[in-house]
C-alpha cells in the first residue's frame, strides 16, 4: 500500500474519531495514544486551552527499565498516566485510540489506566 494513502486514511479515521468523542475540556481530558514500533505515548489534552496536562511513555526511565513484553510495559504507561491523573485530581477521561485498533498495546494502556483509578 502506498504510504501516502496509508498515512492519510490513518488521519481520515483520527478525525472521525475525535469528532465523536468530543474535545477534552479541563474537568474530563482526552487521554490519547501513540503508538510506533517500539514504543508507546499518552498524554492528558486539554483541547479547549491547548495545552498538555500530563505524559507518560514507555521511554520513562521506571518503565524502560522493567523487563517485559511491549504489552506489559503499556500497561505500566496506563498506570503512569493514572497516577499523574489522579496527582492532578482528575478521575474521568475520555479514551481516544488515536485511530489505532482498540486491541493488544491501545488495550493494555486502557486496561492499566482503569486499573489506576480513571474512568472512561
């Protein structure tokens, strides 16, 4: 497949999502997801201000330093951002996928991210 075609059916399926989603306002931000190869990045938006509230990635020094699968170490990323989360007293987001299959690495960050006490 041609990767100019890839990349913007890609962004074809982020727009559509994050018109149905909603923006991420202060009191309930959009936890998005990155996902390449080898790693794996969330952050807290505030789409309303434009800013970034908080971040956590699979590169974070007590994570990169854990053995384990890429999924195991996403689902430690989905704690991270718990806890940022919860340090900045938020405890419901609203889960963008980023236009990625809600399965295997995008499923563990979600699966640690409720284990820390968000909600989606």
């Amino acid at each position: 497949m041609n990767p100019k075609v890839k990349s913007q059916r890609r962004q074809n399926i982020r727009y559509r999502i994050r018109r149905r989603i909603g923006e991420g306002v202060a009191q309930k931000p959009r936890l998005s997801v990155f996902r390449s190869n080898s790693e794996i990045y969330v952050q807290l938006i505030d789409d309303s201000n434009g800013e970034t509230l908080a971040a956590a990635s699979s590169k974070d020094k007590d994570i990169a330093a854990q053995k384990g699968t890429k999924i195991e170490k996403s689902k430690l990323v989905g704690a991270a951002i718990a806890k940022k989360a919860t340090e900045l007293g938020l405890t419901t987001v609203t889960f963008d996928r980023g236009g990625y299959l809600y399965h295997g690495r995008v499923k563990a960050v979600a699966d640690g991210a409720r284990e820390g006490g968000l909600q989606f």
